[in-house]
C-alpha cells in the first residue's frame, strides 16, 4: 500500500536511531524531503503527513544537532510521536483522514466519496493515532516514572509501531479488493 511509503522516515529513524540519533534524524528528514517533493511534482499536492514529517524531522535534526546535542532518544521519539500523533488528530478533526491521501491514490477518484473507503481511512487514520499515543506513553513512561527496563519499554513501542505497519498492509489489500485494485 502507498501509505507505507509514507512512514518510510519514521521507519528509517526506527531502525538508525540506536545506531545514532543525528544520523537518524538526518536520514528521515531527507526521506521525507524526498518523498514530499516526489508527491508534489507528481500530483501538485502536499499531502499532510509528508508534509508534516518533513517538518518534524526537520526541525528535530536541527535542534538535536546544532542545539541540544545531548537530548536523549526517548525525548525525541515522545517528541516526534506526539508530532506524529497531532497531525493525525488534525486530520481527523479536519474531517479528512491522513491516510485518504495515500488510498485516493490506489482507488478511482469516482469511490474516494463512498461510505465504506472514507469509514476505512477514519478508522485507519484512528490507528495511527492510537499508536502514536501509545509510543508516546512508553517514552514519557521511560522518561518520567522510571518505571521498568528501558529495552522493554521501547519494544513495547515498536511492537505498536509493526502492529499498525501489518494493520495497514491489511486496510489497504482490502480497500483495493472493494474497489477493484491491489495495492503496489
């Protein structure tokens, strides 16, 4: 599905964070850059979350980088989260899911009003913001109560981040089946 190429950056950052936060942080906001840019020449929109990835991870690697360079990873992963989490509550709120962006494009534009793709992408668009939340509690946890083994704390975290990549994955296979394509 489309949209997984829409984490990519968050997914970068996953995997490269451990290893170093500067280069992790550089890493997905070029991931970002590129993929907005990408998405903008190919369609002349700015989707929100590409948009808002950009920033986050933008901003993130200048102030890690250049300002606060001893800020910890559980601080910029809550921080980066409850971005994350903002933007999907925004477009909720603006009564258009995140995630309709991405589907749009693998469905023709005669279905992006019917009932059961705009109740998909609610839904879809309410799992990630669930698991933004919830990644953001295990760092804020890990930060402020001190409570159990950072490790497991962050596998939490990660566990909800795979489970809403394979929920994903599912939403989109059967959004294709209902309106006659598969997912690319």
């Amino acid at each position: 599905m489309v949209l997984l190429i829409g984490f990519a950056p968050l997914v970068v950052f996953c995997i490269l964070a451990r290893l170093s936060l500067n280069l992790a942080l550089w890493i997905a906001f070029a991931t970002s850059f590129a993929l907005a840019i990408r998405a903008f020449f190919d369609t002349g929109n700015l989707r929100l979350l590409d948009a808002g990835n950009t920033v986050l991870f933008g901003l993130l690697a200048l102030y890690v980088g250049f300002i606060q360079r001893g800020m910890g990873l559980s601080w910029v992963g809550m921080i980066l989260e409850l971005g994350l989490f903002g933007i999907a509550l925004w477009s909720l709120a603006k009564r258009r899911p995140f995630t309709s962006e991405y589907a749009a494009m693998q469905i023709s534009p005669e279905h992006w009003d019917a009932a059961p793709f705009l109740r998909a992408n609610y839904l879809l668009t309410g799992v990630w913001a669930a698991t933004f939340a919830l990644m953001a509690a295990t760092d804020a946890v890990n930060l402020f109560l001190h409570i159990g083994e950072p490790n497991l704390v962050a596998g939490i975290g990660l566990a909800a981040l795979a489970g809403a990549l394979i929920y994903t994955w599912h939403s989109g296979v059967r959004i294709g089946r209902r309106f006659g394509k598969t997912p690319h």
